[in-house]
C-alpha cells in the first residue's frame, strides 16, 4: 500500500510539473499554495523512495547530504598558515 501511495504522490507531482508548473501567468495556477519547488522536492523524495535516484541530473541538490572528507596533506611543509 505505502508503495503504490509513492507512485501516485510521484506521478500526480510530476504531472504537475509538466503541465500546471510552466504556465506564464499565475492566475491560472489552480493551487497556488503549491510551488514549483515543493513539487519538485515531492516528486524527488518519492522517485528516491521508490529506488529512483533523480538528483544526479539536478546539480544543486545534495545528494544526501553528505560532503567529501578533506584531504590532509602527507608532508607539513606544504600546509600555509595564514595568521
């Protein structure tokens, strides 16, 4: 049940940003209380859920949140302290 209640949340979200989502003029918008980015948030958490990973094709979402691990220089002459 929950997975098929994903698929509908991902298909209504993404048929919302193909069609309602570009419209020129924000007196057609239907729903105002929904942006373009809480759908697109919506639809990326669903496909994500459902083992769909869609945040490599956007480059200004994380993906997971997690960062590289800075790498330490192997010899301390080359570390420049700045004071």
């Amino acid at each position: 049940m929950k997975r098929k209640l994903t698929w509908l949340g991902a298909i209504l979200s993404g048929l919302y940003l193909l069609t309602i989502g570009p419209l020129p003029f924000p007196a057609f918008d239907p729903l105002p209380f929904i942006d373009e980015a809480i759908a697109l948030a919506f639809f990326l958490k669903c496909t994500s859920s459902l083992g769909f990973d869609m945040r490599k094709w956007l480059p200004f979402f994380g993906k997971n949140g997690k960062s590289k691990p800075s790498q330490k220089p192997d010899d301390d002459k080359e570390v420049t302290i700045d004071v």
